[in-house]
C-alpha cells in the first residue's frame, strides 16, 4: 500500500513562519555524539526557524549558538566546552544554549562556564526554542538561565514538530531512553528510561517526510529494539513501514544484540526495503568482561547471532562498538577482543577508550587500565577497522550497485551509500543528489569504495549488490 501523501498533507507539516521576527537573528546548531542526537538538533532547528531565527552553518558567526551535547566519554564533554569557547570567539556577542546529554549530567560545571545563557535538561530538550527570547530580544543574560530536573518521565511520547533535512537520509525517532543500565554508560542517566513515541506521531511523520522526496528513512533511539507501544512492537513497526511508507530504503541505525531475533533477521532478508545492514555493538570479546559491563550477551550468544545473520542476508554490512580499557580488561581478555573482532566478518568497528563516568556502576571498580595500554590496545583495533573496511569494500569490486548519493562534492566527488552501507565515490559531473543510481564498482582503499555509473539501471536487490 502506498499513502497518498500530497492530496492529504497536514497542516502542521508547513506551519505559518512568524513574519515579524524573520530573518533578522542567525543561529547556527552543532551536534555531538550520536545519531538521535542529530535527529533531535534536526528538530530543534526546525523550532528555531518557525520561531524566526535565520539559520547559518555552524562555524559562521551566528546570534545564537545551539549546543546539542554527549556525555559518552571525557572527550566528548571536552569537546563540548571547546565548541563554546570558539564561537565565542568569532561571535563574542552570540546567545549560548546548551543541551544533550552533557547538559543533562554536567549540568553544575556548564553553570561555572562563561558565556552559557541557557541549559536545557533533557526531559525539556526539544521545547528548547520555547525557551529562547524572540529573535529581536535576544541578548547575552549574565547568569545562565536553566530549564532542569533530575528525574526524565517515562511515558511514551510525541514529537513537537518534525525536522526540515539536507540530508537525503532522513533521521526518525522512534525511541528513546534505556533501562540496560550497562555498567560502563551514562546513557541511561542522560537520557532516562526506555520508551517509544507513539505510532500515530511516526505516522503522521513519515507522511511528511515522504512528501519531501525521501528515499531512505533511519530509524533512530537510544535502544530502537525495545520499540513498544499499544502492542506493536519494533518488527511490527518495520513491518507497517515496509508495506505503508513511500520510501525505497529502510535503515536501522544500531540496534542491541539481544533484540535481534529471527523474526527481524527474516524481515530483512525478504524485504526489498530494509537495508542489508547491522550495527550491533559488542563491546567486548570476553565473557567475563561482559559480565562485569552489565550486557545481556556472552560470546557464544552473539556469534551465534551473528552466523545467523550471515545465513539469512550473505551480503550485510556488519558494524559494532568496541569499548577498550574497561576496568579489569587483562592483556588475555583483550586479545579475546582482538581475536572475535578479527574473526567475525564485520564492515567497520567502531573504537571507544573507556572513560569513567560519574555515578555509573563501573566508576566503582578498582582495577583501572593505565592510558598508555588503553591506547596501545584501541590503535591495534583501529587498524582492524581499516583492514576490515578495505576487505569489505574490496569485496564488492566488479559489483554493480545501487548508490543512493547525497547533496554536494567534496572536490570532484560525489558520495553516496549503498544499502549494506557502503560509500561509494565517483567522479561524475551529474546532478545525481537524492537519486538511486547504478554504480559498478572498480576500486577500494578503507574509506570508500570507487566505481563509475553503470550504463543499465539497477534491478533492486535486498542486499544491494545487483
Ligand atoms: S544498551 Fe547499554 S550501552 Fe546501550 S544505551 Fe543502554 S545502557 Fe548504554
């Protein structure tokens, strides 16, 4: 079934810009960290331009400077105070919101920095613009202003508004919050417990963003397989949207090892939409750091999955996170690690230094890895990464497939991605942005793979190799 969207658009897909305030105020927004967090400043900056602010690139001087935070790692809140202190550089005069996950759980050291005007907890975070002075009033406040409380409800939830793209991928929040509580992760006091944004909101989402021209839709949370809401569950959900939505492609971001079972193992692997792609974050290769990580897997579980996997969709594009350094990670459960992450045939590896965080149940254990080990043991991952990347993208050379190609050039190439989520470059000058093309692969190296359009059109393939 197809919605037929354009003669029933909703109003409030393009409400009315305040004509008064337009134009007048830039504000320029930066996300940290992961992809909810895009999809969340997507919709922030939505609100901001209905309430009138003019939107510029990050980086440009700006009036107003939205701070989407992490709180992942040290580096992250770093980061985060960097970004600050450079903006206020350009834009000395720039109005300083901050909100995300730093926000959340820094909350008292954001209130000691200079040049902060405002910070937002997440249980208010998307009504952020609400929050704001109108365009024409805004001004610095010498003390931050905050919109705060410890405690994130736990109700399921809709959206304010939906995000406006550049993108050609659009971003879809289908959940947030997790009640995991793995040992390592602020997650869970950032961002609260697990809940799902009622069906009637995805909805009616997913007919606007069909109305823009979007061909592929990610759908994005913090733990997207605990999706439940009025007994619909994640597969339910996928399967509304295979059937229902308009889009060509159908991606899951990263999903949690043990909410994958065979029921979605099969969807995807019948599907001509859902693409031929995992992100399941492992963490670690050693059961008994596993244990002590508070994850609901041990090895043997996840490669089992994993062969699983492979059996339905042999052309998935497999990705994970791997967290080194925990506290207690001996040199023999590290190369446990190194020896599962070089035998599964994972696309890329995703490599995380393990950093302390506050009031997580890993804060308390003693047995700290010095940082010279941390960071011995994360290069030796991160050239698996590269090698891993370079065999997987190598593999598809004398392939033709389907490249969905993004806005823009980076010099004389275009990129796109295929649906097992490779990136694919070629150097032709056509206007090929939010178009599905055929590509024959000729060439890799660990970042991309190369090849050239194919003269015939691509037959869809669910695993994206044609
Ligand atoms: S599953 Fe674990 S690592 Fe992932 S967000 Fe939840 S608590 Fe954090």
């Amino acid at each position: 079934m197809t919605i037929d969207i354009k003669a029933t658009l909703p109003e409030y897909a393009y409400p009315p810009y305040n004509a008064d305030a337009m134009a007048t105020t830039r504000a320029s927004l930066h996300t940290l960290g992961c992809r909810l967090n895009q999809a969340e400043t997507s919709i922030l900056g939505e609100g901001l331009r209905r309430k009138g602010f003019e939107l510029v690139e990050f980086g440009q001087p700006t009036d107003l400077l939205v701070l989407n935070t992490c709180a992942v790692t040290d580096d992250a809140e770093r980061t985060s105070r960097y970004v600050i202190r450079k903006t206020l550089k350009h834009s000395p005069h720039a109005f300083v919101a901050v909100t995300g996950c730093y926000a959340q759980t820094g909350m008292e050291s954001l209130k000691q920095q200079a040049g902060i005007d405002l910070i937002v907890g997440h249980q208010y975070k998307l009504d952020l613009p609400a929050y704001l002075p109108s365009p024409h009033e805004l001004r610095k406040r010498s003390v931050a202003e905050v919109q705060h409380t410890k405690t994130i409800a736990r109700g399921n939830f809709d959206l304010p508004h939906f995000a406006e793209s550049d993108s050609t991928r659009a971003l879809l929040k289908v959940q947030d919050g997790c009640s995991a509580m793995c040992s390592f992760c602020i997650i869970p006091f950032a961002r609260g417990h697990e809940r799902s944004r009622t069906f009637d909101d995805i909805q009616r989402e997913v007919e606007v963003l069909a109305a823009r021209g979007y061909r592929e839709v990610v759908l994005t949370g913090v733990n997207v397989g605990q999706y439940a809401y009025q007994g619909r569950d994640f597969c339910s959900l996928l399967r509304w949207l295979d059937q229902a939505a308009d889009f060509e492609r159908i991606r899951i971001s990263s999903i949690e090892p043990t909410t994958v079972g065979e029921e979605l193992l099969d969807l995807i692997a019948s599907s001509k939409k859902l693409c031929p792609y995992l992100h399941i974050p492992l963490q670690s290769g050693d059961d008994q750091i596993l244990q002590a990580m508070n994850r609901r897997h041990t090895i043997k579980s996840y490669i089992k999955l994993i062969e699983r996997a492979l059996v339905n969709i042999p052309d998935l594009g497999l990705g994970t996170d791997l967290l080194v350094g925990f506290p207690g990670e001996s040199e023999t459960a590290f190369q446990n690690t190194l020896a599962v992450a070089t035998d599964l045939p994972f696309s890329y590896l995703h490599v995380f230094p393990y950093s302390p965080r506050p009031g997580t149940a890993a804060m308390r254990l003693k047995q700290r890895i010095p940082s010279a080990s941390m960071k011995k043991r994360a290069d030796l991952l991160l050239a698996l990464d590269r090698a891993k990347r370079l065999a997987f993208h190598n593999r598809q050379i004398g392939s033709t497939v389907s490249v969905l190609f993004e806005s823009g050039r980076q010099n004389a190439y275009r990129f796109g991605t295929t649906p097992n989520f490779t990136r694919v470059s070629i150097t032709d000058s056509g206007d090929f942005q939010n178009r599905i093309l055929p590509v024959t692969i000729t060439a890799a190296t660990d970042r991309c793979a190369f090849g050239h359009i194919a003269s015939a059109h691509p037959t869809p393939s669910s695993m994206g190799v044609i």
